[in-house]
C-alpha cells in the first residue's frame, strides 16, 4: 500500500482495526464480549473470514489465544472488556510472557473525555500490563490504527517472541476516519555469523561431555528437523527445557529426557557432570535449572554456548563464553550444514544417556492402593497415535505426564512454563479448533480443572470432541506435598471437595464418566477416542501417591 488517496477509505475506527487484522493474516479470535468494544464485534459481524470464538472467562479466552499462538507461531488475538475483562485475562498475559508466545491483546477503554477520574471499570493499561507483556500502549486516534496495530504484530513476532497489550478507548472505536491500510507485518530475526559458528564448532571439539538443551519459542517444523539431524550427525545428547520436549521427537535416538519438575537424578547428575552446555532457544529459567542448581549463575559450571533470539537474554542471569544472537530457523539450518565432528569422542556418553531416559521413561506400577496415574499414563501410551496433541496446566499430576508420555511431533505439547493452572482445558479447545483431525487429550487435576470447567460448553458450542482426563485426589497436591516437606502433619488449606465431575460433564451435554480401575479407564478412553463430542472421564486415584516416585504415608 502506498497511502494514496484512493486509498484512504473512511471507516470508523473499530472497521480500520478488524480490516487490520486481516491484512495481518488473523482469521480467529477469542473473546468474552463486552460493551466497551460494541463497535468491534459489530465491524466483526461481516468479516465471515475471521472466526469468533466466544469464551466464558477471560482468562480462559486470554489462555486460547495464548495456545493459539503457540500452535500457529503468529500472534494470537483475543478481545475483552476493560476493568475485570482485562484482570481476568493478564493470567494467560503473563504465561504468554513467560513462555516467549506471541500474543495480542485488545482491551476495551473508556472514552477519553472520562480518563483520569476513575470512570467506570478504567484502569491505565500500560501501567497495569507494562512488566507482563513486551509492549502496552492505548490508542488514541483512530488513524493510528494501522501504525500502532502494525507494531503490535511486529513486536509481538521480533526478537524474544511475547505478548503486547492494546487499549481501545470506546470512542476511538466509532469515530471516522480517512487513513491507509498498512502491509502486512514481516517479522524480525537474527542470523548466527561465521565466527559464531566457527568458534560454536571449536569449543564442540574440545568436548568429551556436552549437553544440548532445546527449548524457547519461534521453532518451525523444518527448523526442528534441522536440529534433529545436527544431533544425529554428531551423537549429541538433546535435553528439552521445561515443557518444551515437543522440538524432538522424543523416540530419537539422541534424546536424553526433559529437565523440568520431576527431574531424573541421573540426568541431573549428567547435566552437573557436562564439560560443554548448548542451550539452542531457552532462557535457562528456574525450572529448567532446578532452581538455578544444575546450573549456577552467573557462570556456569561447563562453558556455555547460549542461543537466543532476543539478544536481552544473552547474559542477562548466565555468562556465556559464546553468545549468539539468532532465530531459531536460522540457527538450525546453519548448524545443519556444519561439518559434523569426526568420530565425537562423546558417543557413549549419549547412548548411556539414552539408555538412563529409556529406563527412567518406562511405565511401571505405582504400588499404591489404589489405581493411580500410573495406571492411566499405561493405558494412554498404548493407544495414543503419535499425532496427538496433549494439554495440560499446572499441578503434580503434570509430572506423569511429562515423564511417561513420549511425544513424537512438533506443537504437540501444549503446557504453560509459568504454572498457570487452569491451561488445559482452554488449550484442548484452541488445539481442536486448529486440528480437527487430530486427537486432542487435556490433563487436569481436580483442582486444576475447577479453574475454567465452564470452557466445557465452548467445546460444545463448537463441536470439539476433546478429551479431559481429570486425575481427582481430592487436594492441591502440589501444596499438601509441599505442606508434609516443610510442616508434616500440619494440613491446612490443602484438601477438596469436589462436585461429581461425570454428571457435571453431563450437565453440558457432553460425555462424562467415573472410572477407578485400569479395566474401567481403558473401555472409557477408548469410547472417548471415537466420540463425536467432548469426554470427560475423572480418574478417582490414589490420594496418597503424590509423584511417581513419592507417597505421602
């Protein structure tokens, strides 16, 4: 577009932002609706190429988007009210800044002659979203829409990928406007140097030790192919950081395990043991590290060859004796084409690593008294097709999960580093929507699950045959765990009372069953997997079994 007059179409402002989003390539958002952006859903009324999927929290339309935009590398968008609509939604704000997702999200304002005295739901957005997200700003003309949205996009996709906040003052929205259309955005990102790689290559062959840590957003399928065959072609052992174990297929034979909660000693004991440490995308955050342990800051224990895409990160809590600057793309084609090390000294250090994930990753009984999840992660692994996309949030009944499913593609993991419960089930529907071909499980604790059960009926209204496994125990069991380390026998605030999970399913006209048995989860799951609608199958499990490894008695 050149801004030639003829170009400059008066629109109102709210119709300049929704033909905005299209330029940018949008065709879904995720909203709860409300009077302060009116003039949006009505601009959204004959935009037939742009789906709206109408959600019954914020946070739990903020936490679809945010998965939306995992799954598709562009930003996804979502739309809420301003006041509550807006604290609502900075939950799935802040997992999208720390999980490097690009993110947008537009928050309705007030009108500008009511700014500045506590009008009705205001709040200043920029002060509110500013340490949460890369960018938040207000707009206050309507011809600005194309710049500042335009920037939004750009910001959101350069660089460290993250979130960006925009403020919609009503009036904005209806006032007219002559203004151009700006091009699509085009995103912004690094590309390693030859002395990069030339000392990246050098300080490999001077390893007899190394450990590769993937992890970060901004991977495409092709760039995680790249890297699955730099590993092969030099026997280096991948880790993924925390809930980022999708960038490889699992059954390679150079992955080595996932550094998170639930973390194996002896993968710990190998990642403290490596004489060269390769994080291609991470930022090494405290629960990839175990708590800054693994790996000490400022200045690691091995040298670090650090890559990010946002040079911010370069040095920002660990010292790298080599950083580098690049995309994730861009960085696994060039390693790709690196000369491969000659008979890597380090080979059986990888083969014995594997044979440690193979061991620690096999499915054995719990032991408990009752059926756990052990149990369902058994039955799980035997029948789920390597296409499958799994969700979960935040809980210890995450730690099956991450340590018994072995994931085989790409964006098949959706699970938020920052431990917001809730995520799952927001997740499933955003995942279903973008593959409707494929299986899509969520993992929910009891209470995990009661954070946004109401997302039930969006899968309904949209026809998504989503799988929900609750694990019930009757507690948080993160926090009783904690309690019993630090005040055992003190129990306070830890314990549940649950609604009955299978009728409350079928209050949504869904499917919903109660299983306590490998026998009785098994015939469920498999009627789940061929449902025409959402399933919902509560697990009643051992409440004593509180890891894989730990009992609480």
């Amino acid at each position: 577009m050149n801004g030639t007059m003829a170009e400059r179409r008066m629109r109102s402002g709210a119709q300049i932002l929704v033909d905005t989003l299209r330029i940018h390539g949008v065709d879904r958002i995720f909203c709860v609706p409300g009077e302060s952006y009116l003039a949006v859903l009505d601009a959204l009324h004959d935009a037939r190429d742009i789906q709206v999927i109408v959600c019954r929290h914020e946070g739990a339309a903020a936490n679809m988007a945010e998965a939306d935009g995992k799954l598709t590398g562009r930003p996804g968008v979502c739309f809420v009210t301003r006041g509550p609509g807006a604290t609502h939604a900075s939950v799935g704000v802040h997992t999208a800044f720390q999980d490097s997702t690009p993110m947008i999200l537009f928050v309705g304002q007030v009108k500008g002659a009511h700014r500045n005295r506590e009008a009705f739901q205001e709040i200043d957005y920029g002060q509110m979203f500013g340490p949460l997200s890369k960018w938040a700003a207000e707009i206050d003309d309507p011809a600005r829409v194309p710049e500042l949205v335009a920037r939004a996009f750009r910001t959101a996709m350069s660089g460290r990928a993250g979130p960006v906040v925009l403020a919609l003052p009503e009036d904005i929205l209806i006032a007219q406007c002559a203004i151009a259309d700006t091009s699509p955005y085009r995103a912004v990102r690094a590309s390693p140097s030859a002395d990069d790689l030339t000392e990246l290559r050098r300080l490999m062959t001077g390893a007899a030790r190394p450990v590769a840590i993937l992890g970060g957003s901004g991977w495409t399928e092709q760039a995680c192919a790249d890297i699955a065959a730099f590993a092969e072609a030099n026997a280096l052992p991948i880790t993924a950081s925390f809930r980022a174990q999708h960038l490889i297929d699992n059954a390679h034979p150079c992955y080595i395990g996932h550094l998170g909660f639930g973390l194996g000693p002896k993968l710990a004991a190998r990642v403290k043991a490596a004489d060269l440490l390769l994080a291609i995308g991470p930022r090494l955050g405290e629960a990839t590290t175990g708590g800054y342990t693994l790996i000490e800051p400022p200045v690691p224990h091995a040298p670090l060859i650090h890559v990010h895409a946002g040079v911010e990160e370069l040095g920002r809590v660990y010292q790298p004796v080599l950083g580098i600057n690049a995309g994730m793309p861009e960085i696994a084609a060039a390693l790709r084409r690196l000369p491969p090390i000659d008979r890597p000294p380090w080979q059986d250090w990888t083969s014995s690593a594997r044979a440690e994930y193979e061991e620690f990753s096999a499915i054995r009984s719990g032991g408990g008294e009752r059926f756990d999840a052990t149990g369902v992660m058994a039955c799980i692994e035997e029948r789920l097709p390597p296409e499958a996309i799994v969700t979960n949030g935040a809980g210890n009944f995450a730690i099956w999960v991450h340590r018994y499913h072995r994931y085989r593609r790409f964006r098949s993991q959706l699970a938020p580093t920052s431990g917001a419960m809730g995520y799952g089930l927001p997740a499933a529907v955003a995942a279903k929507l973008r593959n409707p071909g494929r299986p899509v499980i969520c993992f929910a604790g009891d209470g995990d699950f009661m954070m946004y059960p109401q997302e039930l009926i969006t899968a309904r209204r949209y026809g998504l045959p989503i799988i929900v496994i609750i694990l019930n125990n009757g507690m948080y069991g993160t926090i009783r765990m904690h309690q019993e380390a630090r005040y055992p026998g003190r129990i306070s605030g830890a314990d549940l009372l649950n609604p009955d999970f299978a009728a409350f399913a079928r209050s949504f006209g869904i499917s919903g069953e109660t299983v306590d048995g490998e026998e009785s989860f098994a015939a469920a799951f498999d009627r789940a997997l061929v449902s025409k609608v959402a399933s919902v199958i509560e697990v009643q499990v051992d409440p004593a079994q509180i890891t894989p490894d730990r009992r609480l008695d």
